[in-house]
C-alpha cells in the first residue's frame, strides 16, 4: 500500500532488495521506460533490484523507479547529512 513520502508527499511504495534493505519506489512508476529498478510481488511483499545498462526486467518483474531518484528532498533523507 502507498504513502506519501514525508518530504515531497508523492507517493511511495516500499519494497525490499535482496540484502534485505527497505528500497522506497515511486508508486506511479511502474513500467516506465525509465525506471531502474525491476519490482514484483513476492508472498504478498515487494521484492526490487537495480537494473544494470541496458538490462530489463525479467517477464514476471515490472520497471520502477527508486523514489530517491526522483524526490527534492532526497538529500535530506541520506545517512550521513
């Protein structure tokens, strides 16, 4: 389920990567010809991976974009500020 991003308000969903850390993906980014991440749905929670050059997702994964790619206020968000 979506919420909005607590900086920018733009809606996030939140998957996991395979080292198991919280990955935030723009919830309107699915399947865009941009997005570089490749996202499904894996016993009910959102699995993602970063997508190499010129990689594309495998048939049962969709494109989506990592929300701190797109957000404003990103930086605000880094460890380490």
């Amino acid at each position: 389920m979506a919420k909005p991003c607590s900086s920018c308000r733009k809606l996030v969903d939140w998957a996991v990567t395979p080292a198991g850390k919280p990955m935030p993906v723009d919830a309107d980014s699915m399947d865009q010809p941009s997005g570089n991440l490749a996202v499904k749905c894996v016993g009910g929670r959102l699995r993602c991976r970063v997508l190499k050059a010129g990689e594309s997702p495998d048939p049962d994964e969709h494109r989506g974009m990592a929300h701190w790619a797109t957000c404003e206020h990103a930086d605000s968000h880094r460890k380490g500020r």
